[in-house]
C-alpha cells in the first residue's frame, strides 16, 4: 500500500479525480426519461453513498423526474480478470475481499448495525447503504451471555421474494435469525452478500428515489458497454486521490488500494487497465526514482497477497526517496498516527504519555499490515532528540501475532532517542 500511494501521489497528483458518467439511449421529455441509463466507471475507490446523492442531485437538475427504463453497467476499464472475485483465505462475504470494480459501489459492503433496545423484540437492526426492494426480517432473540463469539449465535440469510401479480417488484430481505447475547450493546456486522451488479442496481434506485425521483418500473441491471449512439448525460467526478490515500494508509483498506494500483496503467497506457499494465508503469516510475527492487513482487498493489513481496531495506529506500517528492508531506500524513488515529490508534498510548510535558513530542506515523503468520510495520518515527527515522519491520512467523508487543518496544526505543549516529541506517 505505501508503494502504491506514493507513486499514485506522484505521478497522478494528489488532487487527481475519478469519473463516472452517465449516458443514455433516450429521450427526456415532460420530466419522463424513457429509455436505458449506462454507468460507465473508472474505478472510483470511494464511490460512497454520499457521492451517490450529489450524482442523483445533478440528474434531477437535468429535468429528470421519473424514469422509463434500466441500467446498463460499463465496466471496460478493467480487463476482466482483475474483477473475478478470487481470495487468499476462502472468505468471499468479508469486506476485504471485496475485488476491484471500476463501478465499485460503498465497497460492495452492506453494514448492520445491531443495537439491544427496550421494546418487545430487544434488538434494532438497521443498515447502509439504502437499497430499494430490500427490507429486515429480524428474527434474532436476545441471550443472556457474554459478548465473546456473538456471530456463531447468530445466522444471516438473503432471500429472494418473487413479485406477485398485483406488485410486480421483487424484493430481498435479510433474515437474521438466532441469539444476539444481551452484553452486545452495539454490534455492526459487515458482510458482501450481493453480486457487484444486484448491489449497485439497488442502491441506485435508492439514491434516485431518496432525491425525489422515481421509476415507471423496477429498474434491472447488467453488464454492458455504453454504445456509440448514446448520448452523454452527466460527468460526475468523485474526491480528490488524496483522500482516498488517506484512507488507504490509515484504515489498510485493501479494494481502495487495488483500485489505485489499477488507476495507474488506467491513466498511463489506457484501458483496460490489468496487473501486468501497472506493474510496468511502477517499474519505469521505480526506476526513473533511480530505484533498484529486483526482488519486487506485485500481485495485487495492496499486499492483501501470498506472493507479493518486498524487502524491509528496500521499503525503508522507498520512505527516504518519499521525503524528497513534492507530495511527500502529504503521503507522510496519510500515515496512522500513534495513539490518535487509523490502525494505530490504540498503539503506544501508553508510552507516548511519558512525552506530554515536552512542547515538541515525538510521534510515531506508521503503517501497519497483518496477514495470518505476518505482522509489519513501516513508516516515520520522530524521537524526542528531534531526528526522524525511517523504519520498517516484517515478521514472518507461525506466532507473528504476538509480533506486536516487539514492533511497539522497537518504536518506543526509537521515541526515546533510537541508535546513535553511526548505527543508524
């Protein structure tokens, strides 16, 4: 991931956006649009229900009031193979499995919240994004238990419900159905349950009907490619790459961090973007950085992968050469701040506190990564001495979970003052 946002922030630019565009093969007239909308993509990483809204403001601008017809979704930026949904794990319904899509919708992820209430039933389910013909069947019972292994208690379903002939929508629900342990106060359970063309079509309908329009019919969605008579709509572009290198450092999001990899031959050598096109844009960016990685390894851009690989010697070059780019204090901050934000939020609290009464204080920006048997840490330490140190550390091992308490001692050492002059590296 820190490979992938740098160079993503310097060749691309940190204000850099994605577009998504909306063309259609009809007409609009007395506010009725007949005829098919067709989405084509970029791979937008962070094409968020909030995104979704501005879009469905500005086709509303447009005239737009009801429309008469479906959603054709282009997805021709990716060569096909980068979207098949393959995982390390066998765990396809977790939302870091989720593969890149250049329509990648709220990460394909639908979010639960399960909250214990007073009323009868004991537990609120709610969930986000909104999705049109879709509902809760909540079934759960509340246990008096502890709150340890809640999700072996508990069992979620999609059903399908076929439209009758009086109301012609089909609909799913969610059924959940039994025990939520009463010591689970507030449970959120996110879970990839639809296919990348069912989630993005009903989320679509919602946002259209939540800005005030609505449809002639339930609108269906499927793959296709916008044709060359189609006319252009609207050109939505989504936030600036910074932010989503923000995200993609602090929180580790794995998708947001494959889509950028893919953005890069996207933008370099043109569509379809492929792993093998990116590779090759981040070896020329590599090696115009008068960077040497012979053992590099690039599968995927965000290290959620067996067979990616790179030296820790190679990824400390990688944060020397960073300070020196014009983007480099941005792709600095990006980093999780210890004992303040993203996946190092919890991290070296404690030790940090030993500092609050100097006016400058050290900080630890580090990157984290884990994998079953890998624990990694990579990125900046500024000792209380006023140096910064560039550090990476990869623990390969069957026990690396317990890797954690070392990797934390190792930046505490080096809050503290760190190696003298002549051990540094």
């Amino acid at each position: 991931k820190l490979l992938t946002t740098l160079a993503a922030l310097d060749l691309l630019g940190p204000q850099y956006r994605w577009n998504t565009n909306l063309y259609t093969d009809g007409q609009i007239k007395n506010g009725l649009l007949k005829g098919n909308l067709y989405l084509r993509g970029s791979g937008d990483p962070k094409l968020v229900p909030e995104e979704l809204e501005q879009m469905m403001k500005s086709l509303r601008a447009l005239g737009i009031q009801r429309i008469d017809g479906n959603l054709i979704f282009d997805r021709s930026a990716y060569s096909p193979e980068v979207m098949e949904h393959t995982t390390i794990d066998g765990e396809s319904m977790r939302a870091y499995n989720v593969p890149p899509d250049p329509l990648l919708y709220a990460f394909r992820t639908l979010s639960f919240q399960l909250t214990q209430t007073n009323n009868q039933n004991g537990i609120a389910i709610s969930y986000t994004p909104a999705l049109a013909y879709f509902k809760i069947n909540n079934r759960l019972r509340t246990s008096k238990q502890n709150c340890d292994d809640w999700q072996r208690k508990m069992q979620f379903e999609l059903v399908k419900n076929v439209g009758s002939e009086s109301n012609k929508s089909d609909q799913l629900s969610a059924l959940f159905t039994g025990e939520l342990p009463s010591a689970c106060r507030n449970i959120t359970y996110n879970v990839v349950a639809l296919d990348a063309n069912t989630f993005l079509t009903l989320g679509f309908a919602a946002a259209w009907e939540l800005a005030g329009g609505s449809w002639v019919k339930q609108p269906q969605g499927r793959n296709g490619e916008v044709p060359l008579f189609a006319r252009p709509l609207l050109e939505f572009q989504g936030g600036a790459l910074i932010h989503a290198v923000n995200d993609i450092n602090k929180f580790s999001n794995n998708v947001m961090a494959r889509q950028l990899f893919l953005t890069l031959s996207l933008e370099r050598l043109g569509k379809p973007a492929s792993i093998g096109a990116s590779d090759r844009v981040m070896q020329a960016w590599l090696k115009e950085r008068g960077l040497d990685f012979p053992e590099l390894v690039l599968e995927n851009g965000s290290g959620l992968s067996r067979n990616e690989a790179i030296s820790a010697r190679h990824l400390n070059d990688l944060l020397i050469t960073a300070r020196q780019l014009p983007a480099g204090d941005l792709f600095v901050q990006s980093l999780p701040l210890a004992g303040s934000d993203g996946t190092m939020k919890n991290r070296l609290s404690r030790q940090l506190r030993q500092f609050l009464h100097l006016k400058t204080k050290p900080e630890a920006r580090i990157k984290t990564g884990s994998l079953t048997e890998v624990r990694t840490i990579s990125g900046y330490v500024i000792s209380q001495s006023g140096k910064t140190y560039a550090v990476s550390s990869f623990i390969n091992h069957p026990n690396a979970f317990r890797g954690i308490d070392a990797h934390d001692q190792l930046l505490t050492w080096l809050l503290t003052g760190g190696p003298e002059p002549k051990q540094a590296r």
